[in-house]
C-alpha cells in the first residue's frame, strides 16, 4: 500500500499545528520590540523599526530578578517536595501489598478531578489559620498537595513496569525496600522522574491563582504577579508587557527542549505493562 499520500496529509497537519502554536509565542517576542503604537497596526509581523529599549528596562531593573528568584523559589522546592513525596508513595502502591491499597490509591487519584480553584477558598482558611498567608510556604505545599495525584499515577506505572525479577533478586539477597527503593527503583526511573519534574515545574512556574490568593508583598511575587506592575490607572505598557512575558517563559520553553526526550521516554515506559 502507498503510504504516499498519508505522509503528505501528516506534514500538512503537522505544519499547521506548529505554526498555531508558535506564532502567539513568537508574535510576544516581536511586540517586545516594538513601539506601542506599532503594536496597536501591526500586533503579529516583525517590527518595522526594532526597539531594544523594552527589553533594556526589563533587565536592568530590579523587579524582574525579584519576581524571577521568587518563581525559582517557589518551582524549585514544589518540584523537589513532589518528588520525594509521590516517588515514595508509588514505590509503597507499586511494590507492597497491604490492607486498602487500592481504596487509598483511588482517593489520592480523586485530586485530578478537582481544580485548585475549587477548593480556593477553604485553602484560603487553612494557610490563614496555619500562619502562611503571604509566606513561600503557603503556595509550594499547596502546588505539592494538588500535584501529588498526577505524580502518583506517572511514577506508579512506571515503578510497576519494572521487572519483577529484579525485586525476587533483592529480596533474596537480603536487601530492604528502602535500599531497593534507592538503589535500584530510582536510577531505572529516571526518564519518569524527570517527565514528573518537568511537568511540576512548568505547572508551578506558569501558576497564578494560588499565589494571587496567597501572597500580598510585592517583593514574594512570582513572575505571573509581577505583570501586574506594569497596568497603570489610565494605561498599560502592552510593550514592557510582552517583552516581559518573553524573558520569563523562555527558560521553561528551554527546559523542556532539553528534557523532551526523557519527556517522551517516561510517558510511554509504562505503557507496555499495566
């Protein structure tokens, strides 16, 4: 069978997708460049004259580096906390059989179908109660609680795709589960965890409600809060605006170029196995 045409048909969607895709991220990069009265007659094309002033005045203040250490803050430690906690859990519901294991799989499992916006206002009560109200704390052990239920299911799977012979082996040498936990279920999971890294980073550096709610101080703001800087009462600087946005979601776009083959490799190893 010619598959001819097929191929031809696959490009074509695929070159759609890409450039619907790129161009918004694209087209916030041009309008960093640009004027705001160009931005207003030509919001997509490459700018007619390129203005790196915008861009000047992002760097060289010192806003951006606070709300840029801040959403590194915060990503870092949600991305490190959900690690431990659901490589542990997973390991515990791939590996040990006991009493409720299923029940209580199936409860953390619940947390995918809820929002965070659903339960914002309880939350709200919680972190006041407990003191963490305008506090780091107060966003990355929530974004680790509602991110725990994705990263469960991901690292089970793959955990459970593991050879069986590998835990027969251990267990007649004599070796514990924590020592196999560590050294044998983590190095041969690495593609996964690095997928769950990834998607937990991207996750917590682009979150703006949780910390809308949670913090007050301009000087904890994330990068999704400091935008709000630059809306003035009679205007917006649509300009410093974009040019913002571009400086601060590049490092995310790059992280995940440069992961995306553990990406890739972690969401499917656990698919030839249930």
């Amino acid at each position: 069978m010619n598959h001819g045409p097929y191929r031809w048909i696959r490009l074509a969607i695929l070159v759609v997708v890409t450039v619907v895709v790129v161009t918004p991220f694209v087209a916030t990069i041009f309008g960093g460049f640009k004027t705001l009265g160009e931005l207003r007659v030509n919001p997509l094309w490459v700018p007619s004259e390129w203005v790196v002033g915008n861009y000047l005045d992002i760097l060289t203040g010192s806003r951006f580096w606070t709300y840029i250490y801040n959403s590194l803050f915060i990503s870092a430690f949600t991305v490190a906390l959900t690690l431990i906690v659901s490589s542990m859990a997973a390991f515990a519901f791939a590996q040990i059989r006991f009493f409720g294991s299923a029940m209580l799989l199936n409860f953390l499992l619940l947390g995918l179908l809820f929002p965070v916006a659903t339960g914002i206002l309880p939350l709200f009560l919680k972190l006041r109660d407990l003191g963490l109200l305008d506090t780091y704390w107060g966003v990355i052990l929530p974004q680790v609680a509602f991110g725990l239920g994705l990263a469960i299911l991901l690292l089970r799977q793959a955990f459970v795709a593991q050879p069986g012979e590998l835990w027969d082996s251990a267990l007649i040498d004599g070796c514990s589960y924590w020592r196999f936990f560590l050294r044998v279920t983590l190095p041969l999971s690495l593609p996964i965890l690095s997928t769950v890294g990834v998607i937990t980073l991207i996750a917590s550096w682009n979150n703006y409600l949780l910390p809308l709610v949670v913090l007050n101080s301009e000087s904890n703001y994330p990068w999704p809060l400091g935008i709000m800087q630059f809306r003035g009462e009679y205007g917006t600087e649509w300009t410093l605006i974009l040019a913002f946005v571009s400086l601060t979601i590049i490092p995310a776009v790059l992280l995940y170029i440069v992961a995306q083959k553990y990406i890739i490799a972690g969401l499917t190893g656990g698919a030839v196995k249930g």
